[in-house]
C-alpha cells in the first residue's frame, strides 16, 4: 500500500509539475490533485459496506463494490483511499485470507475521488501449496487447469504481495474524462472487437 500511494503521488507530482496547463485543458483544476499526498485514508470493506448503506446500496455483504457502489463511495471522498479486507467470496481465490479473520482476505483496492473507482487493486497472495489448493477446491474450481500455478507453490514459496495499476482508470481520473474509454488508444466497442 505504501508503495501504491508513493507511485500515485509521484505520478501526480510529475504532472502538476509539467503538465498544469494541459490538466486544464481538460476541466481539471490542479488544485485539487495537489491534495493527493500520503498517506491515503484506509478503511475496511465492513466501513466501506456501511458508508454506502449496506444492502440498500444494491449488493449484499460478500458482494464485490461493482462500478455503482464505488460511484457512491468515491463521492464521499477528495482524494485517493484505500478499502482493505475484501471478503474471500469478493476476490479471486488467491488471495490470502486473514488470519485472525479467514472470511475476508488480505486484498485492497486503491480508489480514485469523484466517482472514478478503483485505479488499483492487490493484496497478499497464497504462499503455501496445501492452503491454495484447498482454496481452488473451496471455489469449485478444478486443480488440473490450475496445475502451472499450483506448481510456483510445490516446492516453497516467500509470503509475496502485490498490486496492480489500470493505466487507463488513472489517466480517466486525473483528466477528468466522462468515460474510460477515451483513455484507450484503441478501445473495443460493441461494433468494434479488434483495432
């Protein structure tokens, strides 16, 4: 998380330095990206649950924030901020749960203000061979298709984590554009699968 929020403050940093007057080209007010400095406010997914109005919001506990809630819960904040623990039913199997609360994982999304969402997502993943495959099993997902992954842990593995960055959801955010995908050099659309 350290090194999510120092890579996004870095890169902001660079534009504000560089880029002020192209920034405004695009409504973005320079201002406000001179509030993005660490450390980001961090809250839970259980804090993040509630903020929005639990099931109100659309989504039950377990749920994945999908592209509304974040919408919701962005609004509610000026600057960029982390939501940790997401619950294991929420993220991919890999993802390690906590120990002291195995029901949610050690996983976090970095969102962006203004109802942009989610501009990074990460977290610690499984290390231990037997523990992942149980997860695979837990998830009714076959270990055969996931042999080369389950392979990287057989023989030993280091507690490792990880995170990463959708350059195009950053580029969105700190343009202030409408959609993300006039952020993509060549986006598929309905009408258009291949550049």
């Amino acid at each position: 998380m350290k090194v999510e929020e120092e890579l996004l403050t870095h890169i902001v940093a660079r534009l504000l330095e560089t880029s002020r007057e192209e920034l405004k080209l695009f409504g973005r007010d320079p201002k406000d990206l001179q509030k993005v400095r660490p450390p980001f406010d961090r809250l839970t997914y259980d804090d993040a649950f509630k903020m929005i109005g639990e099931e109100k919001s659309g989504i039950e506990w377990g749920d994945d924030l999908g592209y509304e809630q974040e919408k919701m819960l962005t609004e509610k904040f000026d600057r960029p901020f982390f939501v940790t623990h997401y619950p294991k039913k929420a993220k991919a199997f890999y993802h390690k749960p906590d120990p002291v609360r195995p029901e949610v994982t050690l996983s976090v999304d970095l969102l962006a203000p203004e109802g942009y969402g989610e501009i990074t997502g990460g977290g610690q993943r499984i290390e231990d061979y037997g523990e992942l495959l149980r997860r695979i099993r837990e998830e009714g997902l076959d270990p055969k298709a996931y042999g080369w992954y389950l392979d990287l842990r057989k023989f030993g593995s280091v507690p490792h984590a990880g995170f990463g960055l959708g350059v195009e959801r950053v580029v969105s955010w700190v343009c202030k554009l409408d959609h993300i995908r006039d952020a993509i050099a060549f986006p598929r659309l309905i009408n258009r699968i291949y550049p």
